[in-house]
C-alpha cells in the first residue's frame, strides 16, 4: 500500500497543472489532464482495494511525515486505508471519474475550461484527504478544502451576481458548521489528548462519560459540523442555491461526495455518538424533519435541478436516520446507492438542459420521451431508485433497510417508531415528485425546440451509472458489508422475534411509496387540470408559495441573523467607538470658543461674566443645602 498517496497526488498533479496553464490550454489538453489525472486515482485506489481485500481486509496505515509538532500534539500526514475509507475513496474516484468525463462533453465552448477541471481535480483531492486521512487534524484540512472548492465551483459563472451569491450562501452556511466540528476537535484533544481517529474510537468507551454534559455536547458539536456540510436542518438552505453552478458540479459535490461527508464522520466516530444516546436520538429526529421538509419542498419546484437538490437533502435525511438508530452499514449503503443514481440524475438533467438550450424550467422543456429514449431510460431507472421501486432499482434495497432498522428501533423506544412513519411519508413524497418530474419533461407539451446531443463522454457515463442503478448494484451489498465488518463499524442487529415485524414494516413502506406513485401518475396524467386549478385558490397558491421556499427558513434565517449582522455592520461602519473618542477633544475645543469669546476686552462682559459664576455657585449651594437635608 505504499502507492496509496498517488490517490492524492494524481488530482493534485492535475490542479497544478491546469491551474499553471489556464486559458493556454487547448480544450483537449485540459480535458485529458483533468479527466486523466482521476482516472488515474481511479485506478490506483482500485488496486489498493484489491490488495487490501486480497490481505484480509487489515487496516493498512502509511506514515508520510509529521505535519507539524506543539509539545505532544504531533499530527502527521498519514494516510488510513480501512473498510470504511475504501468504500468512500471507491464511490470519490469512481463516480469522479464518469463525473469528469461527463464534464468533458458538458463544458465544451465554456469560457475557462481549464479553470474548471482545476477546480475539480482539486476538490477531488481534498475529499480524499478527507476519507483517508488518519487524524481529525487531517481530515478538517481536507473538509476545508472541500468547502472552498465547492465555493469556486458554485460561483463558477461568477459574472452573474446571484451565482456569486449563492457561493457566499453557500460557504458561510458551511462554515457555521465548520466552527462547530472546531470546537468538537478542541473538546476531543481536552478529553483524549490526541486526535487520531482509532485511538478516539478505540478509546471512547472508556475515556467518556455516558450522557455526561461533556459527552453531549462533544458529540452535538461533531454531529452540527456534520449538518453544516450535509445540508441537514437548520444549515440546510445553502443546497438548493448551490445549483448555480455548472451541472457536473451538482452531480460529483452536492450529490455524490461532498454532502455525504457529515454520514462519513458520524459513521467513523460511531463510539463517540454511542455515548450519548441523546444525541443519537437527535440525529434521527433531524435526519426525519429534513427528509420531510425536503420532500415538501421538492413537489412545488419548477427548476429541474432544484428539485434534484431537495430530493438530496430528503436522502440525506433517510442516512443521519439510520445512523442515530444505529443501522450504519444500511446508512453507508444508502449513501454508495444514492451516489449511482443522483448522479444518473444529474447528469441526465444536465444533458436535458443541453438539449433544450440551457432551459432548466421543466414546463418549459417537454416532449422529450418522443425526441430521445436513451435520457428517457436514465432518467426513469434513475427516478425509480429514487422512488426505491421494488427489486428493479437499487434505491429499494438501501432505504427499506434503513426503514427496517428504524422500525426495530421502535419496538424499544418510542420516538423511533413515529420517525419510521415519518420517513415512510418522505417515501410517499418521493414518489409524487419524481413522477411529476419525469412526466413534464418527457410527456409534457414541447414549449422548447429539442437539441440533438450526442457522443460517447455523454452517453458513456450514463449508461454505466444506469446499470449501477438497477437491482445489479445491489450484488454490492454484500461485498460492502464485509469490508465494514472488517473496519469493525457495527452491523444492525435484529431480535429473531422482530424479523417478521420488520419485514412487514418494509413491506408498508413499499406499499404507500407505490399509492404515492399512483397518485402522481393520477394527479398529472389524468388531472393535471385539477392541479392548477387548485394551485390558483388562494389555499393553492398559500401552500405552494410555503413549500416553493422550503417553510420559510430562508426568510426567517434573514430575519434573525442578516438583518441584524448588517445594522451591526452598518453601525460599525462608521467607526462609534473613533467618535466616542473623538468628544472629549469636542469638548475642549468647544470650551476653548467659548472662553475665547469672552476675551473682549470690554468692562461689562467682564462683570456679566462673573455676575453669572458667581450665581451659579450660589445655586449649587443652595441644592447641596436642600439635599444634604
């Protein structure tokens, strides 16, 4: 495994490269550099996947020197290659590299194709750095980097205000979560005195108090960093303002990788959220809110990548689910899952985008299905795993394993139980809202000439993708189950007498997300005529405007925090505390005016003046007198 760095170092090659040349490159050039330099990763973390299976599956560290030294706090540049960072170095530099040769095809003609695949390289780099990374020290330096990528990514196109914007948004929202996993590393290296991820989870059972105050908050603030990056209530708004950027973008960081880092973490520091069960409970109930709130959000969109994003943050929700009911290896599987067909979608969209002359309001495409059956096969395989359509779609065998596990949950603790519900409604949702999707782009009414696309950098991917996407990415289960038994992350047990239970628990889910198909192929085939005109009432119009701005978060969060910090700034702006002290030299000059004034040289001013001093003394007299009695 001593080659396990050239996952790193080819991205970053890449970036340095395309950065150094920028507008110098041709279009070629930078398309092999950017694409090649991850295919090679790709390459090489498939071969260090092989060994490690081949060797049993043994965590493999590799020490390439010390980052830097303050007393005993030494962290270095090493790298961990266990179970659980090879699935998510897999899913990076896999789905990656069909991101980047996707991108190849999408950003032709793009001012600054160069610039572009930078970036990328070197967002794929840092999210490496993330998931290998043996040291929290480490994986904060690639969280970090991840954020100011996807910050130059979002507002790519930055010669639109709203793009620039929507990257502010974007990285400030991040950052709140950020400062909060800070302070989890602080609470950590106090309790521990070390930040080595296996010596904190190895260590953890021992070290910490269960449910002590230290405990609890140690945990919440690791869990709110993880929020903060995975988009979860209340640092949610900034996903679905992260689709201004170019399409590829949506697909490789706000679907396939980046969001997913908050599952990542909670999933590696497992021990430390066990520990805290009042946490782990919160994680749950967050996990359901969001995926409810998303699901709401994403029927009323009319942005096709808008309502990819909301459909995102709802997935997510299903992942931080599972998690705080302890079924990790159903929430790690969801994630791998939801990889292959969010970027299926993605991608598919942005070809539909292409198609229809960069138009992304879906009722303003329409007719596809009869222009082109290729995006329409993707974009149905991709909409069905979404929906977890039973047995053909990969989405099926990840999300009610994770509905499952959150039903057992709640034979033991009540919450869980109303939170299974919850989540079969976030299914229900789903349903209605792909459905709506598929059938305006495709059977709609045409309202814009189609495009023809073609080429293989554009159709390769997805097809790949597509068939990940079926029940044949399900025959990943299994292999990925073992891998995370060897990194030791704990399967979800279930009580033999629970079996059955939890299989007809499975079983209602699938059923009420299939009468949620039902009703949007009813809603919208056959009464769409219905639809808007309730969408005209008033109570129409009410609930479409709350759900279109995802509840209102976005207003209340300007209200409570925008507004504020800007009269703060405004205020502090014009320098009060230099006008403070700017009155004590007011006063003297004024006093020196107005002593000035009365240097006449004239008898009378002089006598005026002293008449009046000496009545003021004689008052001052007079009320110390009446007081002091």
């Amino acid at each position: 495994m001593s080659y396990l760095y050239l996952t790193i170092l080819f991205p970053l090659i890449g970036f340095v490269l395309l950065a150094a040349g920028r507008n110098k490159l041709p279009e070629n050039v930078a398309a092999i550099i950017g694409a090649g330099s991850v295919g090679l990763s790709a390459l090489v973390a498939l071969i260090a996947g092989i060994g490690f299976v081949n060797n049993g599956s043994t965590p493999v560290v590799q020490n390439l020197w010390t980052w830097f030294s303050v007393g005993d706090f030494a962290p270095g540049i090493s790298l961990h290659l266990d179970g659980l960072s090879l699935l998510m170095m897999g899913m990076v530099t896999g789905v990656g590299f069909l991101i980047h040769i996707f991108a190849t095809w999408y950003m032709r003609g793009e001012e600054d194709f160069a610039r572009f695949f930078s970036y990328f390289n070197l967002f794929v780099a840092s999210m490496l750095v993330l998931v290998l990374g043996d040291n929290l020290a480490l994986l904060f330096l690639g969280w970090e980097g991840v954020g100011l990528c996807s910050y130059l990514l979002i507002g790519y196109y930055y010669q639109n205000p709203a793009n620039g914007f929507a990257a502010i948004k974007a990285f400030t929202v991040t950052r709140v979560g950020d400062v909060f996993l800070l302070i989890a590393l602080f609470l950590i290296y106090q309790q521990f005195g070390t930040l080595n991820i296996a010596e904190v989870v190895a260590a953890a059972p021992t070290v910490m108090t269960q449910s002590s105050s230290l405990t609890i908050w140690t945990a919440l603030m690791l869990f709110l960093g993880a929020a903060g990056k995975s988009a979860q209530i209340p640092l949610q708004t900034w996903l679905a303002d992260a689709m201004a950027g170019p399409t590829p973008v949506s697909a490789l960081i706000h679907a396939a990788t980046m969001v997913t880092a908050g599952v990542y973490l909670c999933c590696r520091m497992y021990t430390v959220f066990e520990m805290a069960p009042e946490v782990m409970m919160f994680i749950s109930i967050t996990g359901a809110v969001t995926l409810l709130v998303a699901g709401f959000a994403a029927l009323v969109q009319t942005d096709i990548k808008r309502i990819l994003a909301y459909s995102t943050m709802s997935q997510l929700g299903y992942m931080f689910m599972a998690v705080g009911a302890e079924a990790y290896q159903a929430g790690l599987f969801h994630m791998l899952t939801h990889a292959f067909f969010k970027a299926l979608l993605f991608l598919s969209s942005g070809a539909v985008i292409l198609a229809y002359h960069h138009e992304q309001n879906i009722f303003k495409m329409g007719g596809l299905f009869y222009k082109n059956k290729f995006l329409f096969a993707c974009f149905a395989i991709g909409g069905g795993a979404l929906a977890a359509i039973p047995f053909i779609t990969v989405g099926f065998f990840s999300k009610d394993a994770i509905l499952g596990a959150v039903w057992v949950q709640g034979e033991s603790i009540a919450v869980y139980n109303s939170l299974y519900w919850v989540g079969v409604a976030g299914a229900f949702l789903t349903s209605i809202y792909t459905f709506r999707l598929i059938w305006v782009v495709f059977f709609g009414k045409e309202n814009t000439p189609y495009h023809a696309i073609k080429g293989i950098t554009f159709w390769g991917p997805l097809a790949i993708l597509a068939v990940l996407s079926t029940f044949v990415g399900a025959a990943l289960k299994a292999p990925v189950e073992s891998i995370l038994n060897a990194a030791k992350i704990p399967a979800f047990v279930i009580p033999e007498a629970l079996e059955h239970g939890m299989h007809s628990a499975e079983w209602t889910a699938v059923g009420i997300a299939l009468v949620g198909l039902v009703i949007g192929v009813v809603l919208f085939a056959f009464a769409y005529s219905a639809v808007k005109g309730f969408a005209k009432t008033s109570l129409g119009a009410g609930l479409a405007n709350i759900c279109r701005n995802a509840l209102g978060f976005d207003a209340l969060y300007d209200i409570v925090f925008v507004k504020p910090y800007l009269l703060i700034a405004k205020i502090l702006g014009r320098d009060p505390i230099d006008r403070l002290w700017l009155v004590l030299p007011a006063l003297v000059k004024g006093g020196h005016s107005f002593t000035s004034s009365r240097q006449t040289g004239s008898l009378r001013d002089y006598a005026s003046s002293m008449a009046l001093g000496i009545f003021v003394l004689l008052m001052v007299l007079i009320v110390t007198q009446i007081v002091g009695k």
